[in-house]
C-alpha cells in the first residue's frame, strides 16, 4: 500500500470509529479521496472490512434500529433504503429481525392516530392516511388496520 493509500486509510478508521459505514459507502469515500485509483480503494476498503472498522451487518442494524425509533419508519421502507446502499438481503434480514414487533406496532398507531387528529373533518382523510403511513414505509395491511382502528378511536 503506497503512502497516499495508508493516509486515506488512517482518516477513514478514524471516521469508521466515530460512526457506522456501509461498505459501499467507504469505497465511495475511498475512491474520492484515490482519485479513482479502484485498486487502492479496493485495498483500503479490504483493510477496513478485515479489521472490522466496516461491517454491514452491524450498519444495517445500527440503521434499521435508528430509522424504526426515531423517524418512524416501517420495515418495507427501511429494506428499500438499505438495499439501495448495497447491504445483503440477509444482513437486512437479520437487521429488520432486531426491530420488536411489539414496539413497531405501537408507533404506527401513534402516528396514525395522530394524523387523524389532524385530518378527520377532511373528506379524503383515510386515503391521505393511508398514503401518508405507506409513505413511510408500512406494509398495505399494516396501514390499513392502523387506519381503521384510528377511525374507530381504538387508539388514543
């Protein structure tokens, strides 16, 4: 490895360190900082997934966990994010199987719930309700029963 190669490899298990990457997203990094020398990124890339500063597994996890808690997503949403970064249907397998169902569930009452507050005089409230909790990322069946159990006022 050349001395340019170990500068950038330095500066990215730094940033590997501080926060969790894909590995696509590295060899992206990586390339940038190599100027396009795929080789070099290649091996930067291969150091890193070897000494465990990237684990897309552990990335994958690490992003399903935050998107579900904190942004609300649902698993439909979260698997198209992550296959979009390159990760294994089975490392999101895997990662989605982290998520509890238990707790899923109630956020997606808590949001439609909430978004009934917001839309029940408005006539095309179960379709704007059922767009808005597919937009993020829960199945058909999944939205469906959340809006029907928020227009009974099952859920507070």
């Amino acid at each position: 490895m050349d001395e340019k190669a170990k500068k950038v490899l330095d500066r990215l298990e730094r940033q590997c360190a501080r926060m969790e990457y894909c590995s696509a997203d590295i060899r992206r990094k990586a390339l940038k900082a190599l100027e396009g020398d795929s080789d070099a990124a290649s091996e930067v890339v291969d150091s890193l997934l070897r000494d465990g500063y990237v684990d897309d597994l552990r990335y994958a996890s690490a992003f399903a966990r935050e998107k579900a808690s904190l942004q609300g997503w649902g698993a439909v949403k979260i698997r198209f994010m992550l296959s979009g970064k390159g990760i294994s249907r089975p490392d999101i397998d895997a990662a989605l199987g982290e998520i509890e169902p238990e707790k899923a569930e109630a956020r997606l009452s808590r949001l439609a719930a909430e978004k009934y507050r917001l839309l029940k005089d408005d006539p095309e409230c179960r379709l704007k309700m059922l767009k808005f909790i597919l937009g993020r990322g829960y199945s058909y069946d999944e939205a469906a029963s959340a809006v029907e159990a928020a227009m009974r006022g099952d859920i507070r």
